[in-house]
C-alpha cells in the first residue's frame, strides 16, 4: 500500500445552495501553480450547468478529459454506481491527476463520500487531504440557519404546529461537522462585527482543530485549499453526521426536488430579470442557474438565483456552429408548482 505522502490527494468541496463552491474551483483550476487537477462535478439537476461553466475556464489545468460530470443523482446515494467507478478511471490512467477536485452537490451529505476512500481499490491509492465548506456568510448572518439549535428544538417541541425536522439545517450541519476548513465566503457584504458574530457561532458548532477563512469571490489561493493532509478517511468516527449521531443510517432527499426549463430566447434581459425575481418571490425557489439566450446578444448569460438574490453576466460568446441551448435548473424543497414556474419562465 503507498503511503499517504505518495497517495494521490483529493479535495472535496462542499458546501449548502449558492455558497460559491463553483466560483471557487474555478478559481482554484485557473492558478493551481502547475498542478494537473481532475475535477469530478456532483450537480443537483436534470442536466449540468456547473460543467459547462467550469469547461469555459479556458485553463491547462481543466482540461476537458479531466473534467468529469456526475449527474445521476446526489453523489452521496451512488457512490457504488457512479463514484467508485469514476474514481478508479481517473486512478488508472497511465498520467493520472497531481490532486484530484470534488464539487459535491448542495444536497449531498459528505460524511457517506469520505468513507467510500475507505473502499479497498481507493484507499490503496487515494487519500482524502481535506475536507472544505463554503459557507454563504451573508445568509447565516440574515438568520438562515439557527444558531442556537437546542434551543429552537425545544421550541419546536413545545408547539405541535410546527414541523420537527429541519432537513436543510441538517445538511449544514453534516457540512460543518466534516470540515477540515471552513471559508466564509461572501465577507463582503458584512461588517467586521458581523462577520465575528458568524464565525463565533460556526466555531461552537464544530470541532476542534478547524481553520477558518473570510474570503469574498471565492478567492483563496491554491496552496491554501490543498496541502491540508487531513486523511479525513482515517478520521470518521469525528466527523459524524446528523443521523449518526442520532442512531439512523438511512437518508433520502424527498424534502427537495428539481427540474429543468428551457426558455425561449429573451427579448429583454432587464424585463427577464426582473420576472425571474417576481417568480423567485411568489414560489420560495431555493436555487436557479443555467443559461438563457438574448436576443442580438453574441454570448450567452449566465444567470445564478440564491433565494432573493439574482445575478447575471454574459459569461462567454456562443461558439460558431454551437446549438444556442437555454437551460435552468431550478431547485426548491418539494411541493414547487412546476407548471406556474414554467409559464413564468417560458412565456
């Protein structure tokens, strides 16, 4: 067996809806110093929007072959099906990668991908070098998530109207609770009080040893985010998840669901944005991102919705002969009226 200095290392990102993990890795791929990455990309959806904007980074180190796309489901339910298989592609090359680069979903639970490094033919050539969630500061700090969870649990308890489980709670914790780093990002638009406030909070909720990172833009250079050398694998009993610690095994993601649109091409950017953000407000969409065609524009705009906050850019020219194909993958905990949210984004 090769030693963990001679393992190939692997970085798993992680981290809740529109954290930054994308805008992370890219960065990362574009100033990895010389290292050949092999990006594997888990998205949550029908098709893969962070794929096609990662292969647009027009960098050595993302080459297209090195990039490899699961989209089959939450990469924590088909590690035997999708992951393994992939992992012992990319292991077997005869150049295989310097490091290798997860991006899980924002729904997927890490603890169930770490331990698969514990599967004999990984372990013998892959270690788990560190474990790094993004955290969407901002929302923390508007009170997203409790930060008190004892205390809101026994408020639940006390009045039968109220729902107990809070699975997307849970999913942050689980991302907490597996991190080897935490980065704080979107620091920029929170004052140095409030950014001190949600770290305070964060701190108490995970274990000792954790380092974390104000960052803005997802800007952390490489050689901070790798190196780490956690062999998180060799550590699992730490970094239980929720339903470990609460004596489940099982988990499902039934609260969450996701399909996408295909809308027809834009007359006007400005009068799409803005019926976007009426959509987004009437229906409680969780998350959107894809791409959309404009009309007389030469590229294609690349639209990302974190709950209430909507952003756009032309993010690259559409390439000579490409099919313009509009795609959104729109996510929101079950019960979303998919045909009022297709009329309002086809119309």
């Amino acid at each position: 067996m090769l030693s963990g200095a001679q393992k190939i290392p692997a970085t798993i990102i992680t981290g809740f809806l529109g954290a930054g993990k994308t805008t992370l890795i890219r960065g990362l791929l574009e100033n990895a110093n010389g290292r050949r990455i092999a990006l594997i990309i888990n998205e949550f959806g029908d098709v893969g929007i962070d794929g096609e904007v990662l292969k647009g980074c027009g960098d050595a180190a993302c080459a297209e072959e090195d990039i490899v796309e699961l989209a089959n489901g939450c990469i924590c339910c088909t590690v035997a099906d999708d992951f393994i298989p992939t992992m012992s592609k990319l292991i077997d090359r005869e150049d295989p990668p310097d490091h290798i680069v997860i991006e899980t979903s924002g729904l997927a639970l890490p603890q169930p991908l770490v331990k698969a490094f514990n599967w004999p033919e990984i372990r013998a050539r892959v270690t788990v070098d560190g474990v790094v969630t993004v955290v969407d500061s901002a929302a923390v700090a508007e009170g997203r998530f409790a930060h008190d969870e004892h205390a809101v649990q026994v408020q639940r308890e006390a009045d039968d109207a109220l729902d107990h489980d809070s699975p997307l709670e849970e999913l942050f914790e689980d991302q907490l609770a597996c991190a080897d780093m935490i980065l704080l990002n979107k620091a920029d638009l929170l004052t140095s009080d409030a950014l001190d406030n949600v770290e305070g909070d964060l701190r108490g909720k995970v274990r000792s040893g954790v380092s974390f990172m104000r960052v803005t833009q997802g800007d952390v250079p490489s050689d901070i985010l790798l190196g780490l050398s956690s062999c998180a694998e060799g550590d699992m009993e730490a970094r239980k998840s929720h339903h470990e610690r609460h004596g489940e095994e099982d988990h499902d993601h039934d609260d969450f669901e996701s399909f996408v649109v295909a809308p027809r091409t834009v007359p006007d950017r400005d009068a799409f944005m803005k019926r976007l953000k009426t959509m987004i407000a009437e229906h409680g969409v969780l998350r959107l991102k894809g791409f959309v065609e404009v009309s007389g524009a030469d590229a294609r705009l690349a639209v990302q919705a974190v709950g209430p906050r909507v952003e756009s850019h032309f993010d690259r020219p559409w390439g000579p002969g490409e099919e313009r194909r509009a795609s959104l993958v729109v996510i929101g905990e079950k019960g979303l009226d998919e045909n009022a949210i297709r009329a309002a984004l086809e119309g």
